[in-house]
C-alpha cells in the first residue's frame, strides 16, 4: 500500500474509480475524435493536475495502478483501448460517452 501521508494519493485512492474514470476520460478525450490517438500521458497529466504530484517511490506505484485501472475501466467499456507503444485510442461508444449529461451513469452502463 501506498504512503498514505501524501494527501494526494489518500484523496486519489478514496475516488470511485468508475467516477474517476468517467471525468477523467472526458478530461482526456475532449475534443479527440472517433478512431483517434490520445498519449497515456495524458491521463497522468490529467491525475497530476487534480491530484497533485506524486511524491516518493510509493505514492508513483499507487498512481500507475490507479492510471491502469482506470484504462482497464475504459476497455471493459469498451470506450477506449490501448494501442501500440501506451497510445490510446477512443471508440464509438466513447464518443457517444463525451456527448453525455451523466457521463459517470452512462459508464457504469457501459460495464
């Protein structure tokens, strides 16, 4: 388990991962379109930018874990998927999904 001292990775850690993934797709995803490549990177940015910098060996594990069941949430959606060399791409159901007034319910539909 992670240091949990670092507030950032207590706050990341106590999210709901299927809310979590839901605003973090959007935060991802917006303005990418159908069929197009979004840089993994891009949902570290987007956890760094909420959540803060992860500090120590710890809390980067805690992060990569929670940035890989984040992507898993996403492919068993079936609203993205990884592609070669860590690069994402969106799908159709994606696209439908950024388009949504509740994207957190439209997700948990999708699984």
């Amino acid at each position: 388990m992670a240091d949990l001292s670092d507030p950032g990775v207590e706050a990341l850690l106590g999210e709901e991962i299927v809310s979590l993934a839901a605003t973090t797709f959007v935060a991802t995803f917006a303005g990418v379109r159908l069929g197009r490549e979004r840089a993994r990177n891009e949902v570290d940015k987007e956890l760094r930018r909420r959540f803060g910098k992860p500090r120590g060996t710890d809390a980067h594990h805690a992060y990569d874990a929670v940035v890989l069941q984040i992507v898993l949430t996403w492919e068993r959606a079936q609203v993205a998927a990884r592609a070669h060399s860590g690069v994402l791409i969106m799908l159709p159901d994606g696209s439908r999904l950024l388009s949504s007034t509740n994207v957190a319910d439209d997700l948990r539909a999708l699984l």
